[in-house]
C-alpha cells in the first residue's frame, strides 16, 4: 500500500518570519505557508521519545508528509484541532518517498 493513500488529512504549515520594523529592530509575523498538504499522525513511541531524549528534545507526534513539502524546523503545523511544533525533519532511507516531521505538541499558555 502507498503510504499516500494513508496521508487522509489536510494539514496547515505556518512559519515565523522577521520583518524590519524602520528602526532598527524587527517584528515577528506568522505567515501561513500551505493550507492544502496531506498527511498522516501518528503518536510517538517510547523508542523514537526515548531517541530525541537523548538530543535533549521531547517528541508527542510523527507527521508524516509528501517528500518536497515546504516543512521544517521550526513550523508550526495544524492538522485536525492539533497544533505541533516541529522538532526535526527526516526523509528516511532518501528514497524520495516522504518525510518524517518530529514534533511536540503545542499547549497554549503553557
């Protein structure tokens, strides 16, 4: 089965941006980069947590995209009523077959 066909979910990818601000200084803006990429969630095991422990990084979530997709470190990524932050971006194997997206829960307020 193509993992494609598990991809059943239309995620949004936002990114921070730096705008100079005429003094000096900079404002810092959230700009949404994709509404309509496709991907599959999935909660991290205890291995792959256990793996980004050791980087001295938490991980809740696997996201897994499309390879080519405009993600990465740093985004923050809506799918459902989920908000993820990514922690890391990885194409297993570089097979150009998907990207596997790290990344932790996002808990406003917290």
């Amino acid at each position: 089965m193509s993992i494609n066909r598990l991809m059943n979910h239309v995620i949004t990818v936002d990114r921070d941006s730096l705008t100079s601000n005429g003094s000096g200084g900079f404002t810092q803006s959230e700009a949404s980069i994709s509404t309509t990429v496709r991907g599959a969630l999935s909660r991290a095991s205890g291995s792959e947590k256990e793996r980004f422990k050791g980087l001295s990084q938490s991980i809740s979530h696997i996201l897994f995209v499309p390879v080519g997709t405009d993600i990465q470190r740093g985004d923050k990524v809506t799918i459902d009523s989920v908000v993820l932050i990514v922690k890391e971006v990885d194409e297993p194997g570089r097979r150009n077959h998907h990207l596997e997206c790290f990344c932790t829960e996002f808990q406003k307020g917290v």
